[in-house]
C-alpha cells in the first residue's frame, strides 16, 4: 500500500458529474451475518470493498463459513453447525466488525476466543453489549481494562431467550448486534433501549435486514423483538450505496458551485446520512432526489449560509460537515456529536484541530462544534487514523492548494476506491 501523503491541488471549477455511491459497509456487514446464520447459501451483491468487510468476512471463515469474493460479490455458504475455534480474532479498527462478532463468538461450542483490536480499538466501549450477553449466560471476561477489549470469550451452546435490556446509550451498534445474532437464543428476544440512544437510525437498517431474511420483527421506540430466531433460508442480497461515503461527493458540489449526481441511492434505504443532502439545502444549495439518485445542485446557490444542525441522527456526516461549513458565510453550529468521542479517532477533537490547522476558527463545548466560515490556508492534515477525516478534509482544496493528507490509504477502511473516484469527478 502507497504510504506518501497525498498533496490535492486546488479544484479550479466547479465540480459536476455523476457518480456511483460504493456498496454499503454498513449493510454488507448485516447481510453477512445474516447469511452466517442462515442454513442454505446466499449470494451479496454489490457489497462492500473495504478493510473492515474483509475483517469481518476473515473471522466469520474461522467458524467453517465458506464466503467466496467476486468482483463486489459475495457468496457465503454456512456449515451445518459452526465450527469451533480456539485463538485470537483481531478486529484491527473495525469496531462494526468487533460488535456484530462476539455474540456469534460467545455461542460456538468448545471454543476460546479472544477478541480484540487496534489500540484504539481497546479504548473504545463495549461494557453495555458485554452486559446483556452475560445476562444471557455467555462466558466473557476482560482481558485489561473492565468495559473494552479485548475480551475472552468461552464459547457456550445458547442464550436465554426473553427479554434484554440495554442501559446505556454509547452505540446503536449493540442493539443490532444481539438482533442480527437472533439464532444464538433459545427462543424469541426483546432487546429495550434508551429513546435516545446515538445512530437509531442504523437500528432501522437492522430490522430492514432482517426482514429481508425472513425474521419477523416488531419494533416499538425503545425496544425490537424478534418472534422466530431459528435459522432461515439464505438469500439473493442486494446492498444499498453508502450515504456516509455520498456525503463527500454531494459536499464537493456545494463547496465548488458545481452539480453532482450520486447514483446507487435508493429511496427505500433507511440510512440516515441521507438526510445530509437536505442539510445542504438549507445551506443554499437546490436538491433532488430520484428513486435510486440524490442530486445537489450549487451553481446558481452563490454563497453556502451557515446552519444550526442537530446531527445526532447522522453522526457520520459531522466530519463533513464541519469542511462544508468552514466554507460557508458565517458561524454554523453542529449539535448532538457526543458520540464521536468513540469513533477511530475522538472526531470532534480531530476536525476541529485539522480545521484549526487550515486557519478556521472552530470551538469545542459539550457536544457541539461552533464553526466559523473562512478562507482555509494550505496544511498538511493529519487524518488521525480517521478514514473519514481523511475524506472530509480533501475538500478543503475546493478553497485552497497545497492541502496534504498526510496518510491518504486510511480512506481503505470504509471506501478502498475513494481517491479513484475523487479523481473521476474533479477530472
């Protein structure tokens, strides 16, 4: 892999094209545990290419899963009873990847696991998914530190089935964790959850999924049930675009006075960063949104205003943001970012430095980044081993040259093909 820092030229015109949004990390990862516990063979299409999918698809072979790679294809063939599997699974950064394993890890019989991670992958929560397996009966200690990995985990035949209840609000991320691992339970499950737990919208994704699967499912605001957690027939598995990585291109529109379509869009998909588009709107921007395709249209918009957001919702999306909104007129605030501080990198932190860094006033209080919009001066920008600080801040080169990223291939983790596609539109 290239290590050099990637040095951007300032974008000299305004930005138009089209272009296809990468499959879905997020939604290749339930797909593929969905079709782990399947009992015939499925076939995903248009999954994603990334680091963290190839993480999740090198532990899930350790559990005699057959999963074959075409193309953006995959065709994963579960065993009749996963194998058992003694050793160190490392998750590396892929924190999805660490969350939607354990349940399935702390269920395969006469095995002994350790799961674990980056470095900054064991400072980063997973107390509250811990918790309800342990109430279910799983066999999980902490190796270092009570609360993160990496864990040990002795593998036992079932959980419990009933009910289970989340008591803290860190991450959607367990929620879908013990749903999408229905078949580990002896029985239904109904998993409860803060109203205002952080990325609800990735719950809706869950249950999406598994309906898709065959799973009947009754959700209500702060609790989903699963009524048939027995195996299911494998499936023919479409992947949505992935709006967190849309984000990046539709931005580059607004930022440059262009106009970009970003296609693989459909509108049945429930993410919520596809809400970022209508976010730019209120900055000035015209939108469109067709039925696979979301359009951001600056060139007649003149000046980006300044907003006050709540992002709690599209988290995601902040970084982003943040780079749009340091090229606006005046001050933008962007609320409801509290949980960045457990993503890769603590994200408010990192924008906001690498902002800084540019020459853009930026401030930091509780959970939320007050902007105010300038002209950015060129800076060798640190991602942080942030793929989606990386990405957000190439477009600080709509503004100005001698932008640097100083390690452009963290992008891998999330969207292999991202600088390709810079390259495509900017031309």
């Amino acid at each position: 892999m290239h290590t050099q820092p990637r040095r951007l030229s300032r974008i000299n015109r305004p930005v138009v094209g089209t272009i296809a949004a990468p499959g879905s990390k997020s939604d290749t990862h339930r797909a593929l545990l969905l079709a782990a516990h399947a009992r015939t063979p499925s076939q995903i299409d248009t999954a994603s290419d990334c680091d963290d999918t190839d993480v999740l698809v090198a532990a899930l072979r350790k559990f005699g899963i057959a999963i074959v790679r075409s193309g953006n294809t995959l065709h994963v063939a579960p065993p009749a009873q996963l194998e058992a599997y003694e050793g160190e699974i490392d998750c590396n950064l892929a924190g999805t990847s660490f969350r939607f394993l354990l349940p399935l890890c702390a269920t395969v019989r006469d095995s002994q696991i350790q799961l674990t991670g980056s470095v900054r992958m064991c400072e980063r929560p997973i107390g509250g998914l811990v918790d309800m397996l342990i109430d279910g009966g799983a066999q999980i200690t902490y190796d270092a530190h009570v609360g993160c990995p990496p864990i040990t985990i002795q593998g036992v035949t079932q959980l419990r089935g009933g009910d289970y209840e989340l008591h803290d609000n860190c991450s959607s991320q367990y929620v879908s964790a013990m749903l999408l691992n229905a078949t580990v339970f002896a029985g239904p499950i109904r998993v409860r959850f803060p109203e205002q737990i952080g990325s609800r919208s990735y719950i809706e994704m869950t249950i999406r999924s598994l309906q898709r699967f065959g799973y009947t499912v009754a959700a209500q605001a702060s609790e989903v049930a699963i009524a048939n957690p027995s195996r299911v027939d494998g499936q023919h598995y479409i992947v949505d675009g992935d709006a967190s990585s849309a984000t990046y291109f539709l931005a580059l529109a607004a930022v440059t006075g262009g106009c970009v379509r970003v296609t693989n869009l459909p509108k049945t998909s429930p993410q919520g960063d596809l809400r970022f588009a209508s976010i730019l709107a209120e900055m000035g921007c015209r939108t469109e949104r067709y039925y696979d395709a979301i359009e951001v249209d600056a060139s007649e918009s003149g000046a980006l205003r300044g907003i006050d957001v709540d992002l709690s919702d599209c988290p995601d999306t902040a970084p982003t943001l943040a780079v749009v909104a340091a090229l606006a007129d005046g001050q933008s605030v962007l609320r409801g970012l509290g949980s960045l501080v457990h993503k890769e990198s603590d994200r408010m932190v990192a924008i906001a430095m690498e902002l800084q860094r540019a020459g853009i006033d930026v401030k930091i209080s509780a959970d939320t980044l007050t902007i105010f919009g300038g002209t950015p001066r060129a800076a060798a920008i640190s991602p942080h081993g942030d793929h989606r600080i990386a990405m957000a801040c190439a477009l600080l080169s709509a503004r100005t040259g001698g932008i640097e990223i100083t390690h452009p291939y963290v992008v891998s983790k999330s969207f292999r093909g991202f600088w390709d596609s810079w390259a495509q539109l900017i031309g």
